[in-house]
C-alpha cells in the first residue's frame, strides 16, 4: 500500500526503493545543497526587506511573516524530511503537538503578564495625590 504512496508523496532527500549504484550517492549532497541555497537567499532577502525604503511600513512587516513561513517550510521539507505521507505521520503529529506547547507558552505568558501589569501598585502620582490635600 505504501508503493502507491512513494511515488507521489516524497521530500527531496528522501530515500527511494533503489539500491545506492542506482539513486547515485551525491543526490543527498545535492538536496542538501539546494536546501542550504534556498536558506541563505531567503535569509539575505530578509535582511533586505528589513533595510529597504521601497516598502511601506506595514509591508516590511507583512514581507517578514511571508519569509519568516517560507524559512521553516524550506527546513520542514529539506532538512527535516516532513511530508503528509503515510510513514510521516508521527513526525506530523509531533510537530502540531510542539507548535501548539509553543503557542500555549507564550499567550499564557502574554496573558499573566497583562494581569500582572494591571495588579501593578498605582504610580507615584497617584500615591502622592493623598498628600497634596
């Protein structure tokens, strides 16, 4: 059932059915390499984004996010070897998993943080409004 699967749902990089004289021993370099390229681009387009006049203020942001989601697909898929094939289930799954612990820590932490900003004792102003009387 998984030959049906192999054809169609493959990361670069990832092992076929074929002996090593047959799928060649530098296609692994040569994934890597073209992984590592996509990287460093995606990375130096960031830097220009960030440093560029050309966009809008709000674009640089937006521009960011785009590049920032295309980074981790380009490692998802390259360097990690992530497709929805059947064999990668586990792999899916354990990712969902940390991306939703990540964002469970971080808008509890925003969340205790605001409350903890709103329990705050008043400002010096406030605290010295009783003497003035």
């Amino acid at each position: 059932m998984s030959d049906t699967y192999d054809d169609y749902d493959r990361a670069p990089g990832d092992a076929s059915a074929l002996p090593d004289i047959e799928q060649g021993r530098t296609s692994g370099a040569l994934v890597y390499t073209i992984g590592f390229a996509l990287a460093v681009g995606l990375t130096a387009l960031s830097f220009w984004v960030a440093n560029t006049s050309l966009l809008w203020v709000g674009g640089v942001t937006i521009g960011l996010t785009v590049l920032a989601i295309a980074q981790m697909g380009i490692h998802l898929v390259f360097f990690l070897h992530v497709t929805s094939g059947p064999d990668n289930t586990n792999n899916v799954m354990a990712l969902a998993f940390g991306v939703l612990i990540v964002f469970l820590v971080v808008v509890g932490s925003l969340l205790i943080m605001a409350d903890l900003n709103d329990s705050m004792m008043p400002g010096p102003e406030l605290m010295n409004l009783h003497m003035q009387r």
